[in-house]
C-alpha cells in the first residue's frame, strides 16, 4: 500500500486536531463558599435541598456557568444575577443527571422589560422573558427586575426565568407546543394533551386558580404550569393532584415531598 505524502498529512492533522480541540470540554469552576451562601439565602429551592443533593446542584450550576454565556446589556452584572439565572436552568433539569442545553449558547440580562425589538427603554415594554427563534435561535433574553422578583417571597406562583428555560426544553424536541417528547414517553402524549385541554377550558370559565396567561397555547400552559410546579408544589398537588402527578413524570421530580 502507498503511503500518503507528508505534504497531504499536514491538512489532515490540522482538521483532526480542530475536531480534537473543538470537542474538548469547556473548564468547570466549582463554586465558592459565597456563592453557595448566596444560593442557601435566595433560592429556596437550594435551601430545602438535603446535603448530598445541594452538591449535585452545585456542580449542575457551574457546568451551566462552563458551557453558556451570561452577558449584561445595560447594567452592572452581579453574582447574585448569574446565580439566579443558572438556577433558573438547574430547576427544570434536576432530575435528569446528563442534561445540557445545547439549544442555548448565551443569555443575556436587561435591567427591565423590554419590546419586540429588544429595547428596553422607552415604547411599550411588557416582555420580561424571552426564548430567541430566527437570528436569535440559541439565545434568551431576561429582564434583571423579573428575575429576582422570582425568586422573591412576593413571587407566588411565578417565576419568569424557570418558565423560559421550560420553553427550552419543551422547544428541545424541535417543536414549541407544549409537549416535550423528549422528556415525556409516548404513551403519556396524549392523556397530557387532553389534560392541558381540559384545565385551559377551566381557566377560560374561572374555575382555575392558574395563571390565564397559560391559554395563550400548549406551550405557554405547560411553562406556566412549570412556574406553579416549582414555586408552590405542595399547593399544585393540593389543588391540581393529577396535574401535579403528570409534571412530576415529565421532570423526574417530587418537589412537594
């Protein structure tokens, strides 16, 4: 057999060691004390966590931090920022030990809501999350003011940043339609779509004390429903038993206990 000539090995070698380089995993930074502290006073979720499982959190928090980009536009960005919003994408995703993201590459922090042109000064400015679509496709957008309300005491039922990275995941599988089949076996497709039917309908009657912004469509109901789930489960599993019951199979979790 002929052997290549040195001159054809030296492209060849370049292309295998961008492959090599390209792949190689980005350095994961464990988090420090202060910021475990920070997570123990602002994110309750963190809080009721037992010790074994407020590591693993951690170590899901600063793979977020090694893989996806955080940047503000408009502000001074703060530790207690990046922490919210990497918590933000831990929550949904704790129950699934390998998840990444890997429709998301950067997010990015504005001071307040902002428009459908992405201004956040002046105009009508009511969007307080957004998962970009078009040229945007693999970025998110926060308003800083809607994020710490949700992890605030006053946020109830809310929480803008958990709902956006619910749309990730549901948007994970291809489609943004509320039906994460990623996450979801087929033969619960269904029985989930009829029950997100049915709870739409009483939301449009009032007789749900869920969110009416969650008729808009399937995936807006299944995001916020999500928020629900993750900020109050003990009074979604009170009021919403079966509800309750299909998002604990969708997530892999049981935050009411």
């Amino acid at each position: 057999m002929n052997s290549l000539p040195f001159g054809y090995l030296i492209p060849i070698f370049l292309i295998v060691l961008y492959f090599i380089l390209r792949k190689k995993k980005s350095h994961v930074e464990p988090l420090t004390e202060t910021d475990k502290q920070i997570l123990n006073d602002y994110v309750s979720y963190y809080h009721h966590l037992d010790s074994t499982d407020k590591i693993r959190f951690e170590q899901k928090v600063a793979g977020f931090f090694a893989t996806v980009k955080i940047e503000a536009v408009g502000l001074e960005m703060t530790t207690l920022d990046e922490l919210l919003i990497a918590s933000s994408a831990v929550i949904p995703i704790f129950g699934f030990p390998d998840w990444q993201y890997k429709n998301l590459s950067s997010v990015l922090l504005y001071p307040d809501t902002f428009d459908k042109d992405f201004q956040f000064e002046g105009g009508e400015r009511n969007i307080m999350g957004m998962v970009g679509s078009g040229y945007m496709n693999g970025q998110m957008i926060l308003s800083r003011s809607a994020l710490r309300h949700g992890f605030s005491k006053s946020a109830g039922k809310e929480n803008t940043a958990i709902h956006e990275f619910v749309h990730l995941l549901d948007k994970s599988d291809g489609a943004t339609d509320g039906v994460p089949e990623n996450l979801i076996s087929h033969e619960y497709t269904l029985p989930w779509i009829k029950m997100m039917h049915e709870e739409m309908e009483k939301i449009e009657e009032n007789k749900s004390d869920i969110n009416p912004y969650a008729i808009t469509n399937q995936a807006e109901f299944f995001a916020v429903v999500s928020e629900y789930f993750f900020e109050k489960p003990e009074l979604l599993k009170d009021k919403h038993p079966d509800l309750y019951h299909h998002l604990s199979r969708i997530f892999a979790q049981q935050p009411a206990g």
